[in-house]
C-alpha cells in the first residue's frame, strides 16, 4: 500500500504561513513547541510506512518468485504398477482382446472401482488417470498415473509406494461390491516410460509361445534401435505351460540407465515381479536366457541415447510348467553334479529345493560350486533374506568365484530358495565322497576342502584361495622365510615388491627405511617422493601421485593434449582423469562374462578377439588379437623367418570368430594386405617380437568378433596378477595342435625373477608369465597370441603377445611375451590407434 497526507490545518483548512513580529514570539514558542513534536509524529509515521511498503512489496515478489518457479518445474507424475486378485469373476478368453465388449465392461468395472477407492483417501492435489487394465485367469494387471502440480511437488518424497497400498488395501476393505470382490493387491512404483495402454499400436506386441521356438527382434535390429523407443512385448503361453526366453544376440548400448531390457514375470511392470534388467553387450558362451514362474511374460526396451546399438534378437516357446518347478531329490551317488533349475538359463522366480547328499558311513560330503551367481538390487549378502543356497545353516547368495564346503557327516542337505523378484544365472555344484581321513589322495587338501597339486603347495602362491597352502610351511633352501611364516622363492628377495606381504622381503635392501628406491636402484631421501619434482631420474618419486601434476615420466599416461596424468592405469578406468577426455575416449565396452573355472576348452565368443593365422596349406600356425576392424597383432617371429614366402602377406588367411578349427559357422575369413614388423626385431634373442597385420577389408563386429583394449606405456600389470592365455597350439610339449580354442589361467612374474629364471634373457620388452612350478604355460602354436588380463575397470587390455620359452609348462621356466606397454607407441605410429 501506499500513504498519502497534506499539510493541513485542524479546520480542515490548508495552513497560511506567516513571518512572525517580536510581539508574538513567546506565544509562537509554544506553538513552535508542538509543531516540532507534530513534526517528529509525522517523521516516524513515514519512515514505518516505508518499511511496511517495502516488507509487503518483498512478499509480493518472493511470491511471485516461487510461483515463477513452480511453473518453471512444472507438474510431475508418479507411475504405479501391481495387480490385482479377483473372486467372482469368471476367466474368458475374450478378455485377452482389448477391443471385445467383454474386455471393455470388465476393465471399466475396475477401473470405476479403483478410482472410487483412492478418491475416498487420496490429497485433493492428485488427479488420478487410470489407463488400463490387463486381465489374466482372476488376475488383473493395472497401472495407474498421478500428476502432481507444481506447487505441491514438495510433499512428493512421501507420496510412496507404501502410501497408494495402503490406501488402497484400506478403500477396497471398506467397500462392497456385489460381483466382484478383490482377495489382493499390490502396487510398485515404476518407470514411466514403461506404462503401455493395451490399446497402444506402436512398438507393442502380443505373442502367443507355443512349444516350437519362434523369433522377434528389437525395431531397426541388426542395423541399430532408433532413440526414444518404447516398446513392449506381452508374450502368453497356455495355462499349464511356462514361458522361455532367450537372446542369441544381445547388445545394448552399455548406460542401464539409458538404453535397457527390463523382463518382468508379470503383464505390467511391477517391480515385486521383475526378473532382470539388462543392458550391454553379451557373448554366445554368456547368453541371456529367462523362464517366467508361470503362463506370462513381460519384456520392455527403453532407448534414449542417440548412439545406435544393433539390438537384440529372441527366441521364446512354451515349457511344461513341471520344468520349473520340479528340482531337488535325494541322491546316494558317490559324486554328482546339482544345478538350479534350468541351469544354465536364468533360475525361475518363487522356487524352492531341497536335495538330500549321502554317501557311505565313514565319508564326508565335499562341495564344489564351479559357478555362485544370485545377485540381486539392495541385498545385503550377509544376511541373504531373498534368493539363496543354505548349506548346513548358513545361507549363501552374491556373486563367488570360488566356493568349496565340507560337511562334518556323511549326509548334508542343500536348500535353494529363490523369490519373486529377480533371478540370476544360479549355480552349479559338484558333489563327491572322500575319506576325511585321505581327503586329497596324492594331492595337498586345502582347508576350504579343495585339493590342489602338491608341488603347488608352499611355492609362494595362494593357489587354496585362503592361504592354507602357503600356512605352516618348512622353508627351502632356495626360499625366503618371511617373518610371517609364509615362504617365498628368493628370487623375490629385494626385488622391490612386498610379496610376503608383511614387506619382510625388502627390509635391509640396499636403501634404509626412511630412503626411497627410485626405479634404476638409486636411494633417495623418503621425503623426495609426491614433493612434486622430478628426483629420480626416471620420475618414478612422482608416479601415482594426484598433487604432481605436470610432472611426465615413463610412469605418466600422457592425454592427447599433452598433459600428463601421474596415476596408475588412468585410462579406461571410468574416471576423466585428463581435460579433454582422452583417456576414456577409447575405451570399448567389455562383455558381461561369466568365467566358470575348470576345463580349458574356451567357449564360443568367450574370447572375441582371438584370431587364427593360417599359412598357405598348413593350416593353424600362429594366433593374434584384434586391435580394430582392419589391424591385427601378433609376434614377428611368424613372419620372419628363414623362408620368405613367410613375409608375402597373400600367403596368410586370417579366421575371426573362430572357436573350433573344423567349424566356420560366424566366422570371418579374410587375406592380409600387409605385415609389418617391427624393424628392430632380433631372431636370435627375439627383444622386439612384434608384429602389425592389416586385412584386405574390415571386419564386420559381431558378438563373437570383438576388438582388445591396447594398454597405455604408463599401464602396470602388477607381479602376481592372474591373466588368461589363449590359442589352439599344443596342449602338452610335442603334442599334436588342439582343435579347440584353448584359455589358461597365468600369473604375472615379477621382473628380476623372470630375469634370474632365463639366465638373464629377457629385455625391458619381454614379460614373464605362468607358474615356476610349470604345468600350465603357452606352447607351439600359440605364438602370435594375446596375453591378456582383466581390470577393476571392468576392461581387458592386452599385456603381452606369445614369444618365446624354453618347452612348454616346465618348472621355472615360465612363458616369455612381448611387452606391448613398451611397444605401445609403435603401434599408434604405424597404425594409429
């Protein structure tokens, strides 16, 4: 508001000013008097008013403010999704089409009921929009909308799940209706983008599975899903059949967040009945495979990036119920293997087994899982209360990589629960009797109840998994005892590693306590390390240093831009490190693998950059690795040879894909257009084994044929790390080449040792790998081949490629590789990349 006053008189009238003579001034004091005080009123009424005009006007516009604002948020809808259980209602088969009368009356009797029972509870700030209604036997599928206005959005935190059940478990309690009554109900809040009206004609579908498989594809497949797609396949089966699922490709683009498949054991998306969500990219050996619990099955893909993934392809078909539900028994063999249901399919939801192992008095149970795998969103693994294994007592769920239990009797029952919200690959478990007496004839008896060779026993090595191998040991003449019991090869003595763990084998190594070892030996004080200077002459004082910015040396990954990143292994670890991005703009997406241990026959797709070289009428010769759609690469010494014809590019086929050397099915066989080696490559001692193949034309991707991440020179592959070796040469020394694509778990060899056990042979491009103790290595035929380890990342780079050893898996005589970290720059000048 605003005030206004004159200057006016008592009457009314406004005032004459007058000069005053000196007659009239003692009278004229007192009046002057009370016209100062007058005055004074007059001053303090205006300054209040100022401050009350000016705190109404603020109020106004933080006012306007706020509303300014809830218009520029806008309104907001929460979705929910459930079911509900109906009594009184007689099943039709009309009521599968959302066009009959029957469909119709039906889906509008609910929906009048539903919307009648949350408008007795609900806060006049919602609207309701109830779209759709599914039916199913007495069960109908719904999913209801609530938009909430802009200046209510506040109260959106408790607008919960919890909220709308309980309303509407409440509403549908109080009320009675003559033909219809509801025995349950649930509700979940769900994605928006996932509500589909069963009157919807884009990108929806309904199929019916029979028992013969039959096929659907995501829109655009295999050329690329286009973004912003919402589509949904609601697929039935008869009443007494369960429905299958399974994806022969799969490749999605790698944000779930994004681009993703959400499968449901339901008609509408409820989260109490979701079986999985996936994304990514999946190879053959790792397919997604589902079942649902019963007659239904839900499948969504959400897409909003712009990058554009080939899709999927499906197949589903009927199964008898009794499939899925039938597991567990009592078994008396004295060894044996026990799967989930449908193994190696995702288990069903809502199963429970039980089976019963005994074996002869006298004996124990020994259990092995090969594979553990029942993840689940917000399970707390200690405690397990959704899908779990229960082995005398204890329940067992997550994901584990190795798993061995003993029982204390003769008999021991495993229970397998699974619930109804999402499933997982599950397990697989072999069983067997042993004497607790003999547990491991002629072999070491780990604690966790596995058996491993003896000469593993005591080497160094945590090959029990839980030290027990490496526990109590009487140490050797050619080991270092560490101060806390374990035994190590002396070899490890001051090699700059702590590989006892307790750092007892680098004490007294040339530089005191409180000196620093620079990588060339030299000893420099401790407080020269992260001081953001360059005191070693290699740099390697400031390497894995945050604060040392600036600072390059050989331990430095270098940006494109020049700047260096003083961080181990920076690039590809899903953290922007360098300014412009560099080192994650070039990072392929890994496959979502699951590794079962035991056997060496690798799987179909399991190794997707795997290459085989054949050469002329020979057949498989060497292997190499897949750098991109047009590089290959592999070892010189294939190429370089006494024979020319080795070096003519025209005289080598190249096999992508390949698993068995018999089979070409989704294989690509391409010629070469050039080999390259590497100038300095030396046929005497082998120091710079490597070498470029260029095909005749590119490779077309698939989910077999994938490229390996190239390691940065700055990269570490620590001593000890356990990598994978792969190719089709000989699987014993002398033998005949395998048909199979064969994988051998190694381990990363420290340096000097590697130096020590070839008698000083290996350059600063070599590496060693495997296990002193032999038994496992590369052999004939796999030169050329990729040694390659996986990350936390979640990436696998490629650490070394197959050179040279002296036999095959002899005892301290490991695998020698090329160093590609060292050859990495000449990669990237030759080809690129």
């Amino acid at each position: 508001f605003c005030s206004f006053f004159s200057k006016q008189g008592h009457n009314g009238h406004h005032e004459r000013i007058d000069f005053l003579s000196n007659k009239e001034k003692v009278s004229k004091r007192k009046t002057g008097l009370l016209v100062g005080v007058l005055l004074a009123f007059l001053v303090l009424a205006a300054v209040a008013a100022f401050l009350i005009w000016l705190f109404v006007c603020e109020f106004i516009n933080s006012f306007k403010h706020k509303a300014t604002l809830s218009a520029q948020r806008g309104p907001q809808s929460q979705v929910f999704s459930g079911h509900l259980k109906l009594a009184g209602v007689s099943y039709d088969q009309n009521l599968e089409d959302t066009e009959s009368k029957e469909f119709k009356d039906l889906a509008s009797t609910i929906q009048e009921i539903v919307s009648l029972t949350l408008e007795i509870k609900k806060p006049s700030f919602i609207s309701l929009f109830l779209f759709s209604c599914i039916f199913e036997g007495v069960i109908a599928y719904y999913w209801s909308q609530f938009d909430i206005p802009p200046e209510d959005l506040d109260v959106l935190p408790e607008f919960s799940e919890e909220r709308v059940l309980e309303v509407l478990e409440s509403g549908l309690k109080a009320q009675r209706f003559s033909s219809i009554h509801i025995t349950e109900v649930t509700t979940s809040l769900t994605d928006p983008r996932m509500a589909r009206s069963p009157t919807a004609r884009d990108c929806f579908f309904r199929l019916e599975a029979t028992e013969n498989g039959q096929e659907f594809s995501s829109p655009g497949y295999p050329h690329g899903y286009p973004p912003k797609s919402r589509c949904q396949w609601q697929i039935r089966a008869s009443e007494d059949m369960a429905i299958s699922v399974s994806f022969p490709f799969f490749h999605i683009e790698d944000d779930c967040s994004d681009d993703f498949v959400f499968i449901y054991d339901s008609l509408s998306p409820d989260e109490s009945q979701a079986i999985t969500n996936k994304c990514g990219q999946r190879p053959p050996s790792n397919p997604l495979e589902v079942v649902s619990s019963g007659n239904i099955i839900l499948i969504n893909l959400i897409t909003d990036t712009d990058v554009q993934r080939p899709g999927f392809q499906a197949v589903y078909k009927a199964i008898p119920s009794s499939m899925v539900k039938t597991c567990g028994g009592v078994l008396i063999a004295t060894e044996g293997v026990i799967t989930s249901p449908l193994y190696p399919s995702f288990y069903p939801p809502a199963v429970d087994c039980k089976w019963s192992i005994k074996v002869p008095a006298g004996k124990k149970v020994r259990l092995k899982f090969t594979m553990f795998r029942m993840k689940e969103p917000g399970v707390d693994i200690r405690e397990c209360h959704k899908d779990y294994v229960e082995v005398m007592g204890t329940k067992y769920c997550g994901e584990m990589s190795s798993l061995s239990l003993t029982s204390s009797t003769n008999a021991v029952d495993l229970t397998f629960h699974s619930d109804e919200s999402y499933t997982d690959k599950g397990f697989s478990v072999q069983y067997s009797a042993f004497d607790p007496t003999n547990p491991c004839p002629d072999m070491f008896a780990c604690a966790s109840g596995i058996c491993i060779g003896k000469e593993m026993a005591c080497d160094g090595w945590n090959d029990c998994g839980d030290m027990s191998d490496e526990m109590d040991c009487k140490c050797e003449k050619d080991q270092f005892a560490c101060k806390n019991g374990l035994c190590k090869p002396k070899l490890w003595e001051c090699d700059r590693v702590n590989d006892c763990g307790d750092g007892s084998d680098e004490k007294g190594c040339g530089c005191e306590e409180n000196e620093w070892s620079c990588g060339n030996g030299v000893c420099l004080p401790q407080d020269v390390r992260c001081d953001n200077k360059k005191d070693c002459e290699d740099g390697s004082d400031e390497a894995s240093c945050i604060n040392s910015p600036g600072i390059c040396s050989a331990f430095s990954f270098k940006c494109n831009n020049n700047d260096c990143v003083n961080k181990v292994n920076a690039e590809c670890d899903r953290i922007k490190d360098c300014s412009d991005n560099s080192d994650e703009e070039y990072c392929s997406k890994p496959y979502k693998l699951s590794r079962i241990g035991g056997g060496q026959n690798a799987e179909l797709g399991e190794w997707p950059w795997q290459v085989s070289l054949h050469f002329m009428t020979y057949g498989h010769v060497c292997g190499a690795s897949i750098l991109s759609e047009r590089w290959l690469l592999s070892a010189s010494h294939c190429f370089v040879t006494s024979n020319p014809a080795n070096h003519v590019p025209s005289n080598w086929q190249t096999y992508s894909g390949m698993q068995n050397q018999y089979k070409y099915d989704g294989v690509q066989r391409l010629p070469l257009k050039r080999i390259i080696s590497h100038p300095d490559y030396n046929q005497m001692t082998f120091d710079y084994d490597i070498a470029l193949l260029e095909l005749s034309e590119p490779l077309e991707f698939t989910n077999t044929i994938q490229p390996i991440c190239l390691p940065s020179s700055s990269h570490v592959f620590p001593a000890g790390m356990a990598c994978w070796v792969t190719g089709w040469g000989a699987q014993r020394e002398g033998g005949q080449k395998a048909q199979l694509l064969q994988k051998a778990s190694v381990k990363i060899i420290n340096d000097s040792v590697c130096n020590v056990v070839t008698e000083g042979q290996v350059t600063s491009r070599m590496l060693c790998s495997g296990f002193l103790a032999g038994g496992v290595d590369a052999c004939q035929g796999d030169s050329g081949g990729p040694l390659v380890c996986f990350e936390e990342s979640g990436k696998w780079f490629q650490a070394g490629i197959v050179s040279w050893g002296e036999g095959c898996a002899r005892r301290n005589k490991p695998g020698v590789y090329s160093r590609v970290t060292k050859l990495r720059q000449w990669i990237k000048d030759e080809t690129g990349i």
